[in-house]
C-alpha cells in the first residue's frame, strides 16, 4: 500500500445523482490509510477547483496527491487546474455523476467506495490528454448533434442526468439531424466532406457506452476522430448495443475513423464544440495529443 504525506480530496456539493456527502465517510476513512493528513475541499461553484490549483501553485502548499469526488465536468475541471498550473501530481479519481466514463477506461469499480478501495493499492499510469484550443480534455471533444441534443434537453433533464452523460443516451431519439460541412485535417492529411457530427475520442467510454474498437488505447500518443455522415446515427445506437469490437468494419461504413497525433477541424458555419461535456468552444479548433501527460491511479488490469 502506498503512502503521501498531505492529500487533498474535492468535491462538488452538486456532482452526480443523489447525495455526495453520503459517499464522503467511507472514502475519507480509506483515504486516510494511506495520508498521513487530508484536506477536504468543497467547491460550490463552477471554477472554484480550477481557480485553487493556480493557489496550491503560487502558494506553494506541500500537497504530494490529489482526489476527486465527481462526475465528468467536475474530473475535466480539476484535470484543467492541474494542466495550467503545472501541478507534477498523481491524480485518483472516485467516481460519483452519472456513467463516469473516464473511470470506465481507467479499469475503477462504480462505486466510490468500491473505487478508493483499489486506489489505496497504488497503481499509477500515465495517461494521454487532448489540448483543444486552449483547453485540456481527457476522454472527448465533440461538435454536431452532440451539441444540438445538449442543448435540446430540458433542464430537468440536465439535472437527472448530469451536464455530460446524458447526451449519447438520448441520441436515439434524433430523427433528424442537422449536416455541417468540415475540413479535417490530421496529422497534415485534409480531408473534407458532409456530417451530422464530429467526436474526437481519448476514452474508451461516450455516455456510458464503449467504443468498440480494439485500437482506442488511452496512452499510446493517439486520439481518434469519428465522423458520422450519412445514416451514421442509426449505425453508431447499432454499435454500441453490439458491445464488441469484431464486427466494427461491417457496421461502421458510415462512421468515418481516422487516428492521428495533431487534428485541425474547421466548418463552413462556426459551431459550438463540446469538451467533456462543456459548451464552451467554437471552431475552428486545433487539437494535439499530449502523450502521457498525467499521472492517474488505475485498476491494475487498465491497458
């Protein structure tokens, strides 16, 4: 079992479904089996997380890990923290919003009980993040239908769901989707043509559901880019029902696939880009792999 000299663990008061404080007892009382002191940090509002990264590095203060109680939104937010303030720790995330699709990939347990439970045992790895813009990303970057159906579910719906997770859960109630034209270009090689939607993928997991595609490694320095065109909808709710990766080629002619270090996206009308779930960007947008650029605690069979 490992051992650090000061933590800190966040959480969001709003995160995920039910109760967060509920779920702080137990992974509180395993975290301290392995700091020897740990700090609590609650954030109430959005940024709040990001905003003390920048103080633990101006400040200087001695924390040697960070945890994290949340969903997607709150993960990319401390994930972004880190990345600006060049915060050189190891990072364990306990999984507490709706499907918690980056801890999917990461081979945790659903629970965050169940999860910090298996972070205790100190398997490190380094793991890729996207930088698209000015933003850090680590499971996906998305534009399209993706924002479209964001936007289309009413805040209730947000709000049983969560920010990010519901999206793909409800793709199949699309019938019909608004086509852009794009220009890709990856890794130098321009491409061009009509889509519904737009997802560039680090993770294993959208929404709850895994990608079927034995390549989608996240920490080999690749990221790969899925290009829905034509009937592409219909074909990607198939996909992911069929839960395995041998029959990717007879069900994805309609889902473009291409894997690079560097993308560049431009569309002929500016579009909203979703980065793990926030609305926040527009295109053009310019992507680059970071290889390995963080350290996360893992399941110990991930990758």
């Amino acid at each position: 079992m490992i051992s650090f000299n000061k933590g800190i663990l966040f959480y969001h008061d709003a995160a995920g479904q039910g109760d967060v404080h509920a779920e702080l007892g137990g992974v509180t009382a395993h975290l301290l089996k392995i700091c020897k002191e740990l700090v609590i940090y609650r954030s109430d509002a959005e940024g709040d997380i990001r905003k003390y990264c920048h103080t633990i590095k101006e400040e200087q203060k001695d924390y040697d890990v960070l945890f994290i109680l949340g969903g997607d939104g709150t993960v990319h937010e401390l994930v972004n923290g880190v990345l600006e303030a060049n915060l050189n720790l190891p990072i364990g995330i306990l999984p507490g919003g709706t499907f918690n699709d980056f801890t999917k990939t990461l081979n945790l347990p659903p629970t965050p009980v169940e999860a910090v439970q298996v972070l205790v045992e100190g398997h490190v790895r380094h793991i890729d993040v996207m930088k698209a813009n000015d933003r850090f990303v680590l499971n996906f970057i998305g534009m399209g239908l993706i924002v479209e159906n964001s936007e289309a579910v009413v805040d209730e719906h947000k709000s049983k769901f969560g920010k990010f997770s519901y999206l793909f859960s409800t793709l199949k109630t699309v019938t019909d989707p608004t086509f852009f034209d794009y220009e890709l270009t990856v890794d130098g090689e321009k491409s061009t043509g009509t889509a519904s939607m737009i997802v560039v993928a680090n993770g294993k997991f959208v929404g709850g559901n895994r990608i079927p595609l034995k390549e989608l490694i996240p920490d080999d320095g690749k990221m790969h880019a899925f290009i829905f065109k034509n009937g592409g909808i219909k074909i990607f709710t198939e996909m992911v029902k069929e839960k395995t990766t041998d029959n990717w080629n007879s069900i994805s002619k309609n889902v473009e696939h291409l894997e690079g270090t560097t993308m560049q996206i431009h569309t002929k009308r500016e579009m909203e880009v979703d980065v793990d779930g926030e609305i926040d960007l527009k295109t053009p947008v310019n992507i680059e792999i970071l290889n390995k650029r963080l350290r996360l605690f893992a399941g110990p069979d991930q990758l």
